[in-house]
C-alpha cells in the first residue's frame, strides 16, 4: 500500500526534500512502485524517502532525479539535508535501530535503552512524567526485539563507570540491571565496554551520542537534549563523532575488565554475588 504520510516541508529540509520528492513524482505521472523500478528499489523505500523515514544515499538520489527530470533540484535538496539536524521522535528511533546494521553508543551516566530492564526502564521513563507510563514502557522493551533477531545489528556499547553507581530504582532494581548487562556477554552481536573514572578527562564530556551505520544508506549521528532526539547525515559531524567515539573505546576497559568490574560492583554495591566468571 502506498506510503501517504503528509509531511510539513517546512519541518526541515529532510522533510522538504521528501516532499519534492513526491511532487516531482507526481507530476511525472508514477506510481511509488513504477519509480522503484526505474531506479532499482522497492516501492516501499520511495515511500519511506518521500515520508522522511530515511534518508537516499547521493547515488540513489542522482538516479531519482534524473528519472524525475528535476535537474538537480533533488540532489541539491539532499546536500541541504545533510547538513541539517532532523529532530527525531521516539518511534523513528526504533525505527532507525531496527534498521541499522551496526550501532555504537555512549552513555557516560546511564544505561543505554536497549539494554535497560524493565524496572530500570521504568524508574528513568518515570522520573518526571507518570502519565501513559506503561505506554512508553511496553514501547521502550519493544525495541530491544532487535536483539532476538536471527541477524541482529552490531551492538558495541560504551557506558561511563557512574552508571554503575547511580542507584536507580535501589538496590533490587540495580542488581537486576547489572546482571543483565552481565548476561550480554554471551549474545554474539553485543559488547560492552565501561569507561573507567581512572580514566580522567576524556572526548566524552559533552554527553551521550550514537552512531548508525547502515547497509545501503549513509552513516547517522544521534544525540539527545531534554526535549527531543537530533540526526544527522553531515559527514563532517559523523566523522567527528566517529573519531571521539574511537577515542573513548581506547581509553574504556576491555570487555572482560569490564564484565568483571560490573560484577564486582553490583556485589560489593548492590549485596549480590553474581554467577559469572571468576574475577582475577
């Protein structure tokens, strides 16, 4: 069924490109499918470009506009898009994370939402806001379904050593989530390492950010403030988010240092001897 979001092109100019996008096709007389054939894609991916779901590689947009006839328009549409943040809702980051194939996290004070447990998750979700808690709950769980899928995405997650130690939810609650972190060992596609506080100043004081990488479509770079999410495709951002993320997994333990160090937190911490591996 063709995709038939209506978009504000004012919101950004990844909306607008979306929104030329679709009057450009509209006016050439094709259907979403008949234009996924010219240009070697699926109708359904017309339709997530044209609804600002995601964002065309260079390549697939060159071959759009000239099937379009929009002499250029598009590409120069593309290039704006790219540099410009997009502010991103809840439900298009799960959308991005179940479509990525590779994800790198930084949270320096908690833990990343795919990996959050339930009563973790519903201690942070509900600090300030009580309303449709369950709600937001049940849908922040639903995004972990990546991590059961036969493929799941590359998952490499660097969490600062104060998560840990910021006893969210009490000790129950802490211990719960530690162990869960310490169950990730064992999953193929996830790794996690803690950024010690020994490891003194380092490229990760101005907070949390993501990078997503996916197999056709560019790299993404992901942050948050207190009111929303921002993405970005500006390679220059990317690259520079790609680099301090380098420079924290450097300066971050092992994977097994950091395993042992969560354990030996949650029991002296938290009162609980955890069944993991022997500890050196």
């Amino acid at each position: 069924m063709p995709n038939i979001r209506k978009l504000d092109a004012t919101a950004s100019p990844l909306h607008h490109l979306g929104a030329e996008m679709r009057r450009y096709r509209e006016a050439a007389g094709f259907t979403q499918d008949e234009l996924g054939r010219h240009v070697y894609c699926t109708g359904s991916l017309i339709g997530q470009y044209e609804t600002a779901r995601k964002i065309p590689t260079r390549d697939l947009t060159a071959r759009l506009d000239a099937s379009l006839g929009a002499d250029g328009a598009l590409l120069r549409l593309l290039e704006m898009a790219l540099r410009f943040q997009v502010p991103l809702q809840a439900q298009e980051l799960a959308d991005l994370e179940a479509e990525a194939a590779q994800a790198f996290l930084f949270e320096p004070t908690v833990v990343n939402g795919l990996l959050q447990t339930e009563g973790y998750a519903k201690e942070v979700l509900g600090v300030l806001r009580k309303d449709a808690l369950d709600g937001r709950l049940a849908h922040r769980m639903d995004r972990q379904r990546i991590l059961l899928r036969q493929e799941p995405p590359l998952l490499w997650v660097v969490l600062g050593e104060a998560t840990l130690y910021q006893a969210v939810g009490g000790p129950t609650v802490m211990r719960t989530q530690l162990a869960r972190l310490l169950d990730l060992r064992d999953h193929p596609s996830v790794h996690i390492q803690v950024l010690p506080f020994t490891a003194g100043a380092h490229a990760g004081f101005q907070g949390a950010f993501s990078i997503f990488r996916f197999n056709n479509g560019p790299d993404l770079a992901y942050s948050e403030d207190y009111e929303a999410g921002h993405l970005t495709a500006n390679s220059q951002v990317v690259t520079a988010r790609t680099v301090r993320y380098a420079h924290l997994q450097a300066a971050a333990l092992s994977v097994q240092d950091s395993a042992d160090l969560i354990a030996r937190v949650m029991e002296e911490r938290y009162e609980a001897r955890p069944g993991c591996r022997a500890m050196a």
